[in-house]
C-alpha cells in the first residue's frame, strides 16, 4: 500500500515536472519543484565489488544507476512544507530501515514559524550531524567518508530551529536513529546543534549532538563538529570530526577525523582533496568480526574528486584508496589486502 502510494506520489511530481516545462503558472504561487539524479561508473583494483565499506558505491566494473530525487517546497506566510523523495539504488541505502524497495522518503516534514527567530518542524529530515549528505550534487567528493556513512542518516520527530544574528540553536525529539516508525518501548533520542556563521566572514562553525537508547537497549551519544571557511575565492577547507560512545554494561566507541582541501581555478573547473582517519578498536563498524580482529582496527583513506561543471551538470572523475591496520579488503574472492583502490567517474545533474 506504501509503495503505490509512493509510486503515486512520484507520478504527480513527474507530470507537474513536465509540464512546468511549458508553462510555469502550472505551480501555485509558493510551491517550488527541484530535483537531481546521479549516475556512475566504478573500478575496483582487487576486483571485488564488496571492498566498498562506506555507502552508495557498492559495485566494480559496472555502470550504476545511483538516484533520482524530486523535492516540492511550499510555503505560505509563516507556514510551509518539504516534500523529498528518491528512487534508486541510492534512496535504498539510505533508508534501510524501511521495506526493500528502490523508492524511499528522503525528507517530509512541515514547519511553523511563530517569529522570525523560531522555526518548529515535525517530520523527517536528513541528520544535521556529518559534513556530508545524501544527494550526490551537494557533496564535492562522490564517494562518502566513512563517518558518513557510519553515523545517522536522517532523523524523523519533532524540532525547533532558533536564529540569533551570526548564531544558531536546534534542539529537537526524535524517533531511533533511521527510523521513520517507532512504535515499541517508546525509545526516543535527543538531538541538538550549534552553529555560529558571522555574515561579515567566510566561516562556519556546528556543534552536533545525537543521543539515547537504540533498538537493542544501548545507549548510543554521538558528538560532532563540523567547520568550514573559505581562505580565498580559489581556495577553501573543511573540516569533520567525530566520537560516538555506546554503553551497554561496558563502554565502547568509534571515532573519525577528516579534512577537505577544496581549490577551484575556475568557475567550471574544481578539486576537492578528502583525507579521512576512521578508529574502530572496538568492532563496532567495519571490523565488526571481533573473532577475525581481536583488537579492531582503523582505516586511513584518500580521495581525490575532480569536478567540471555546466550549469546543473557536474562530472566527477575520482580516485579513491583505502588502507586498513589490518587485512580488512580482499583481492579477488579470498585474498586478504590492506589496501583497496578504485577510480570512478560520475555524472549528475540538477534543477
């Protein structure tokens, strides 16, 4: 019933994406349609399509079809409502929780505003812990970091968005980490951020916070930063560092770090330079297997994105490796490596 509803959904979009194309008065004033899809091509040097660990790009030798996302925005006076759905390969991942099925919510929420400074919303959106996201074109890198993929995806509750000149505050309720539907137990997480963004300088700074009791009665807090700031016009970094702990009789926990060197020589033309260090000591993540790992393991990977861009279409060629502590990946189908490297080339486009 979920799915044709879905599939429904999908449907109107489509045809009122089509026809926007003729004439714009066939969205009410207010509305706003968007979307984008991604598509790709990846090379695993051991040949081994399960040498991926991190999200979205599971496969070797064979062009993917990644994601296709449409989102509808309105918004009337001080009231308003996102609408985002995805369908692919991608869409799936991202909401795993969910029924296997290809077409998945990515976001739907609806907000009040009472004031200029208070925003309420209550629905589901994606995470506001992590430097990355879940649409391809607002990432520079094509491949996701381990932290992204590690950590919370989206969070479905209740929030409050508070805005104060260069400063920010969200504090909110929400369902277990990745689930739309929580009906057992009444387990809820707390989530909150600070940002501070100054108008008359090129930086940003979040403090994230996600935390509670998961399916399996663990307590679960993570605790992330993320920072930005553009150097000059050519020239900008990022930075992404965070520690989740969980507590469940004994104490256990996963930490990574990462920096993004971003350069653009022209507006068409860019590099972006991913350098990430991802602790798993206590095989929690990606060595889970504490029989094969006794004492975990930690991952250092480099990624290195090219991007060309024409209006809404980005290409993004990219070399990627990865090197495990200890012989985590495997060349063919039973030789254990330290090493694993791919190159890949995605195109998306958005509008």
């Amino acid at each position: 019933m979920m799915r044709k509803s879905l599939f429904a959904l999908l449907a109107v979009f489509l045809t009122v994406s089509a026809s926007a194309q003729d004439s714009t008065r066939l969205l009410p004033v207010g509305f706003k349609l968007s979307g984008s899809a991604d598509v790709y091509y990846k090379y695993n040097f051991n040949k081994n399509a399960t040498d991926n660990k991190t999200s979205f790009t599971g496969s070797h030798n064979s062009f993917e079809l990644n994601m296709l996302s449409l989102k509808l925005e309105s918004s009337f006076k001080n009231v308003g409502m996102v609408a985002d759905i995805g369908f692919g390969k991608r869409a799936e991942d991202f909401s795993y929780n969910d029924e296997k099925t290809r077409l998945a919510i990515k976001q739907l929420y609806v907000a009040y505003a009472p004031t200029s400074w208070l925003k309420f919303s209550m629905g589901s959106y994606s995470t506001h812990v992590g430097y990355e996201l879940v649409d391809a074109y607002a990432n520079r890198n094509y491949s996701m970091s381990y932290m992204f993929s590690y950590g919370p995806f989206f969070h479905t509750g209740v929030k409050a968005d508070l805005t104060f000149g260069s400063h920010s505050f969200m504090v909110g309720v929400f369902n277990p980490t990745d689930f739309k539907s929580a009906t057992w137990g009444g387990i809820k997480f707390i989530g909150a951020q600070y940002g501070f963004a100054p108008a008359e300088v090129p930086f940003k700074f979040y403090l994230n916070y996600i935390g509670g009791r998961d399916t399996f009665q663990t307590r679960n807090d993570q605790l992330d930063a993320v920072l930005t700031y553009q150097l000059t016009p050519k020239f900008g970094f990022g930075y992404n560092g965070t520690y989740s702990m969980y507590k469940n009789g004994i104490s256990t926990n996963w930490y990574g770090s990462a920096l993004y060197l971003n350069f653009d020589p022209t507006e068409s033309i860019g590099l972006t330079l991913r350098g990430e260090y991802f602790s798993d000591k206590d095989n929690l993540k990606v060595y889970g297997d504490k029989t094969e790992y006794p004492e975990g393991g930690s991952i250092f990977a480099v990624t290195l994105s090219g991007q060309y861009k024409v209006g809404g279409f980005t290409l993004i060629p990219e070399f990627r490796l990865d090197h495990g502590s200890k012989d985590v990946f495997l060349k063919g189908e039973d030789v254990p490596k330290a090493n694993s490297a791919n190159v890949l080339l995605a195109a998306i486009y958005k509008f």
